[in-house]
C-alpha cells in the first residue's frame, strides 16, 4: 500500500513541477502543444539549430528565431472545444436509444 502512495505522490509532485507531464485527463491536443513547444524552445537555447534553420531557409538569423518564437505561443492553432459524449437535450441516452437513432428498425423477432 505504500509504494502505491509513493509513486502516487511522486507523480503529483512531477505534475506540480513540471507543466508537460501530463495526467490521465490530458487530451491529444494538450500533448502535442506541450511536445511542440518543448521542441521549439529547444530550437531557440540551441544556436547551432538556428543556424541550420536560417541556412536552410536561406533567411538571416534574427527572421527565423522570432517565426520560432512566434510558434511558441500557439505551435497547435486555437484549443479545440471537448464534445459532450452521448449527451443532447434530454442528456444521455441509452445504447438501445443510440442504436435506434440511426432511422434503421431492428430486426422483428417471430
């Protein structure tokens, strides 16, 4: 019972600390924000990345970091608006209900 606390105040404590750990109500998008700006933070504290990036887009030094900077803040476009599943006006409905929204009969049982 002790290791399960452990590891579960460990991992708290690496939540709190860290912002791109995750936990288990992290949606897709929240991940790859956080890989994406990880990267291209990389990108800006590595100048030889930089100088690779402004040779290969055969740009200046000081274009390429501030279009790396200006991904920073939205490397993923607008957050995306998270679906009510299953839920309408009358709020959730039961699989029989779901199966038989479709406009299809089921089958007549002799």
């Amino acid at each position: 019972m002790t290791d399960r606390y452990t590891i579960h105040s460990q991992l708290e404590h690496l939540q709190s600390k860290y912002m791109g750990t995750g936990h288990a109500d992290t949606t897709k998008w929240e991940r790859l924000v956080n890989q994406h700006r990880d990267s291209y933070c990389s990108y800006l504290g590595h100048f030889d990345l930089l100088n690779y990036f402004a040779i290969a887009e055969n740009e200046s030094k000081a274009p390429v970091r501030f279009n790396v900077m200006e991904k920073v803040l939205q490397p993923c476009g607008p957050p995306v608006d998270k679906p009510e599943e299953n839920c309408g006006p009358a709020g959730p409905r039961s699989a029989a209900e779901h199966r038989n929204s479709s406009g299809v009969r089921p089958p007549r049982v002799p």
